[in-house]
C-alpha cells in the first residue's frame, strides 16, 4: 500500500513537471497588474480619500477655513476624466502614425499611472504626453522630443520629461505589457488551420469587426481585471459566437466533462458586457464639469507659483542642504578621525605580493 502511493505521488509531481506554465504567468503584467472589480474600487476610493485630506489640509494650513466651500472629486469623477484622455491617445496616435502597439502601451500606462496616483494631484493631459512619448521608448517605436513637442500645440519638452521619471516609477519600472489585439490575432491564425471550420466561415470582416471591439475595450477597466487572450476571445465572441466556440473547442483538453467554451462562458459573458456597456467616450459635457472643479480643488502643492508650491520648494531645497551638509561632514570626519578615505596605501611587501600572485594567474 505504502509502496502504491509513493508510486502515485511520484506520477503526480511527474505530471505537475511537465505541464507547461503559460508564458502569460510569468509576466509583471499576471504578477503585479491584475485586480478584481472590487479591489479596483477599493484602491481608487481609498486613493480618492487620502487626496482629499491631505490637499484639505493643505488649504487649511494655508487660509483656515478656506477648504469648506471646495467640492472636491469624488472616485468616479477622477476615472471619468481619465477616460477622457484615453480617448486622445488613438487620436494622436493617428496622427503621429504610431503602431497600434504604441497606442494600447500608452493607455495601460495612464491606468496603471491612476492606480498609484490621483488627478488631483497630477492632471491627465500631461500624464497622458508622457505615457505616449515613454510607449514609443519601451515599444521601440522611438521619436525625438522635439519632433513629439512640435507636432502637439502648447506644449513643451518639459511637459513631457518632468513627469518621466515619476511615471515609470509609478509603473514599478514594468514596461512590458501583453495586448488583447495581438491575443486576437493569434486566435484568427489558428482558425485558418481548424478542420471544421470552413473560409466561409470565417470573412476578413469578422476580424475586422472584432478588433474594433478590442479596441473599445481599452476604454474599460477590462485589462485590469482579464487576461488579454479571455479580452480577445470575447470581441470575437461579439463578432462571431460560432467561431469562437469552436476555437475554443478546439483547445479543450482531453477527456474533459463538458465543453471548454461553456466553462468560458461567464467569463465571457462579463467582459461582453464591460466593452458593450462601457467601451464608449465619456460624455464631454460631464468631463468639463469634473476639469471645471478641478482647477477649485487641486492640490496647491502640485500649482507653481502658489504659497503651499513655493513652501514646499524651499522645504525641499533645507533638506537637500542638509543632507549635502552631512555629507561633507562624514567626509571630513573620515579624513580627519580615519586617515585617507580612499584606503591607506600599500607598503612596498603588500605590492609585491600582488604581483605575484597576478604574475601566477598568468
């Protein structure tokens, strides 16, 4: 009995070994960047609420009294005006002529951007300048700064490389991402080689159809929440229910109690909802009203020329004099307490018998 289960236990970890893990689970992208709804709402409420004390505060410390009248942003009003600005991104994108990679990179940076950051204290627009100019870097797609600026009115180089370093650490330095459309187009290659599934079947304009629908889903919460290839299983899905079953189909394992596309099909089922729901622009008339106020209760900090901007800079400089201050002074310390800070040199025994031991090595 003993000797059967040790048997049993080996095929299991056997088997265990051999299974491939998806390259996907491997990625930043599975590891650092993946949520559920309600994990999405906790962060932005909770980001939504430390903003606002702090910037309240900030108004009182500057004018007492002053942040009572101020209607700050709530959590929705923030993605709303995000949102906004993803949809500027495939309009400069049109007109730069950057590759759709470029455009589906810089709109999972400006979310990932607001999920480590409010627009009360960074606005939009010059996030969203950033996060396209860093997806032509990342995406080897490169354009010069000056090329970028030029073509972007009211805008300079600062606007751009300002915020760069603060977005990339906001991303944790993960530029990779891994894009619904390409996991489209690897489902529409295999189903030029399924046996059931005849040309007539399967139109370019199924295709053409389902990355419209990718497409729409970047203005969704959708990549945050699934996985690119479950993203683009349900555009093709709209599209097409029948292509998509049978691809499907098609990968289901051996032996299996039903079919895998009716294990997929709440999964699918939710994410066909998100795009159709929400995979729209945002009303522009309830945007202007969010930037409206937004421009009341923005973080003063965040505003040059402002007192709580101005206090913050010479706060800033004391405490980089400090520290440049207690550098020297270590320095001075170590010169002074220790002798050279660069190492006592060697006495005249300790070089020869460095090289002669380098002399050995050779």
């Amino acid at each position: 009995m003993a000797a059967d289960n040790a048997a049993k236990e080996a095929d299991l970890q056997t088997n265990s070994s051999t299974v491939k893990r998806p390259l996907y689970e491997g990625s930043t992208q599975y590891k650092s960047w993946r949520y559920s709804p309600e994990q999405l709402e906790q962060i932005r409420t909770s980001l939504n609420v430390a903003a606002v004390s702090v910037i309240r505060n900030t108004f009182e410390a500057d004018e007492p009294g002053s942040s009572e009248d101020v209607l700050f942003l709530n959590a929705n009003e923030e993605q709303l005006l995000v949102k906004l600005y993803i949809t500027k991104i495939p309009q400069l994108c049109g007109h730069f002529r950057f590759p759709e990679e470029v455009e589906a990179t810089a709109i999972s940076y400006l979310k990932r951007f607001y999920l480590k950051n409010t627009v009360m204290d960074w606005h939009p627009k010059n996030v969203m300048l950033t996060t396209l100019f860093l997806a032509t870097k990342t995406t080897n797609n490169p354009i010069s700064l000056e090329s970028y600026t030029s073509n972007i009115p009211k805008t300079s180089s600062s606007d751009v490389l300002d915020l760069e370093f603060l977005v990339s650490q906001s991303l944790n330095f993960e530029f990779a991402v891994w894009h619904a459309h390409r996991a489209l187009w690897g489902i529409w290659l295999d189903l030029q080689s399924l046996p059931d599934v005849p040309e007539d079947l399967r139109p370019q304009d199924v295709y053409d159809i389902a990355i419209k629908h990718v497409r729409a889903s970047r203005f969704t919460d959708a990549e945050l929440i699934y996985t690119p290839s479950q993203i683009a299983l349900a555009s093709l899905a709209l599209t097409s229910p029948v292509l998509a079953e049978r691809w499907a189909d098609s990968k289901a394992v051996a032996g299996a109690a039903q079919p895998f596309s009716a294990t997929l099909d709440p999964t699918l089922g939710s994410i066909k909802y998100i795009i159709t729901q929400m995979g729209h622009p945002p009303d522009v008339e309830a945007v202007r009203e969010v930037d409206r106020r937004l421009k009341l209760c923005k973080n003063p900090e965040k505003v040059p020329g402002s007192k709580a901007y101005l206090a913050r800079q010479v706060a800033e400089q004391q405490r980089a004099e400090e520290k440049r201050n207690k550098k020297a002074e270590d320095v001075r310390r170590a010169v002074t307490e220790g002798g050279d800070p660069f190492g006592s040199e060697l006495n005249e025994d300790e070089k020869a018998k460095q090289l002669a031991e380098l002399d050995d090595d050779d």
